[in-house]
C-alpha cells in the first residue's frame, strides 16, 4: 500500500510576487498526487476553496477531516483522503491539541491553533486493520509542539499497547533534534530510519528559501514524516521532488511517500 504525506501549501497572494499562488499551482500539486497514486494521501494547509478542488479532482477519494479554526469550514484542514474501493472506514475522528481537545483551542504560545485527524480502515482485499493519523504542528512554539506530540500519542496510547498498525503522517514543524520529534521516535519508528528502500534527492522535505524553485544552492529542513508502529513494514521511503517543466516545486514542501505491508494478521475490528 502507497501512503502520502503533503503540505500542499495555503493560498499565500505574496507568494513569486502573486504568481505563484494556489490557481498557478493547483494543477501541479494534483498531478503530483496523481502520479504517486497513494491508497491514502494524508494533506496539510488546505483552505476551503483547495479543498474543494482536490475533491473534485481525486473524485476516487473520500476526505474525512475538519477545519482547525471552527471545526467548520475556518482555517486550515488537515485531513485524509483513502480510496473507498481498498478500504472501508471503520470510524474516523479528530481532536484539538490544547486544554478543550473537544473544540477549537490553542495551547499557550503557539502561533495558531491545531489539531490531529484520525481514520480506522479495513483493508478490504485482506481484512486488515490499521489507522492512519494526520496532523500539523505549531511552527511557533517549541513547547506547544512536545505537548501536542504527547497528547496525539496518549490518545493512541490502547492501539499502541495492543501492538496495532498506526501509521502518523504530517508537518511536524520539528527537525530530529525537537523534542517533539524524540518524543515521537521513543514509541514510534521513523519510516525513513527503517525503509527498506529510499530516493531521497534531498535530505529534507521543506525549502527553507521561499522560492519554488529547483537550484543547486537549495536548502532543505526535514520536518514532514511518516512514523509507523512495529506491526507495519515499510518498503520504501521516498522524497518527491517533482519539478514543473520550468523549474518550479509546486509547493515549499515535498510530498513523502512509503511503501508499506501491514505485518499484523489479518482480522475483523
């Protein structure tokens, strides 16, 4: 099974001077989707107008995720897309990271609010069972990220303790030396760290120069992942770096994209 992670990146008007925004870049980000053909696509600072052009486009698809901002519609949605003829959903739900997990909140410091988004799927072709989980942590707070990072896994603490498949995917906003990310890797593995296979044409998933555009000079941060439980195999670990027919990356951050075989036995939740 093919899983993507991608933050496809919010409508900025600032962005190339106005030339680079959401209309310019929709047709790339959906043909990179297209072309990685994922059984689950996990998506990060999606607006409402976006969001109703990826649905559009991945009509194959059904979403399950929810605004940050009011639950609603306000904001940025983290969410996930899965393929209905593969899986079936078992249940879905989501949760605010902060002191009112059950509404909009924002931990002290933090620069926006956040949340994490959850699907339990059965794979139809062989009755496994596994969870995928999006989210997107806080680019401000340092402490806001750690304790986003522990609350999202004591909630999956019971799958965790069962052994589970659990596979969490997003925009951590966290190098490997952010607590947050040594909190995650304490219980969880590091896809790239355990892949059989990588294509890692760079070594991280996010231009840290705001310009869109392959160069040698490029630098990149590592902060978008995939972490799994011992019960899922990942065979491939990839970095995609797609670039249009002029240079341009259709978003600031890299899709990435594992191959995975579920380990656990087959079973009926």
């Amino acid at each position: 099974m093919r899983f993507m992670t991608y933050n496809i990146r919010y409508d900025n008007p600032e962005d190339e001077g106005g030339q680079w925004r959401w209309a310019q870049r929709r047709p790339h980000i959906i043909a990179n989707i297209k072309a990685q053909a994922p059984a689950v696509l996990a998506v990060q600072e999606v607006l409402a107008e976006p969001l109703a052009a990826l649905k559009q486009a991945l009509a194959a698809y059904r979403f399950v995720g929810v605004a940050r901002d009011d639950g609603i519609a306000a904001g940025e949605f983290n969410g996930l897309f899965y393929l209905p003829e593969k899986f079936a959903l078992i249940a879905q739900g989501h949760q605010w990271l902060g002191a009112t997990p059950d509404r909009p909140t924002k931990f002290p410091g933090a620069g926006s609010i956040r949340l994490f988004q959850w699907a339990r799927l059965r794979e139809r072709a062989t009755n496994r069972v596994f969870t995928a989980v999006v989210t997107h942590l806080d680019d401000q707070s340092q402490p806001a990220r750690e304790a986003g990072m522990a609350q999202l896994l004591a909630y999956f603490k019971p799958q965790l303790a069962a052994g589970e498949a659990l596979l969490v995917a997003g925009d951590f906003n966290a190098e490997p030396v952010d607590l947050a990310y040594q909190k995650a890797v304490a219980v969880l593995e590091d896809a790239q760290l355990v892949a059989k296979h990588r294509d890692m044409p760079y070594p991280g998933t996010f231009q840290d120069n705001g310009q869109f555009r392959a160069r040698p000079d490029l630098v990149t941060k590592r902060i978008d992942y995939w972490f799994v439980t011992q019960a899922v195999r990942v065979d491939r670990y990839a970095i995609d770096a797609t670039a249009t027919a002029d240079g341009h990356y259709a978003s600031d951050h890299f899709p990435v994209v594992i191959d995975v075989t579920l380990k656990e036995a087959p079973h009926v939740a």
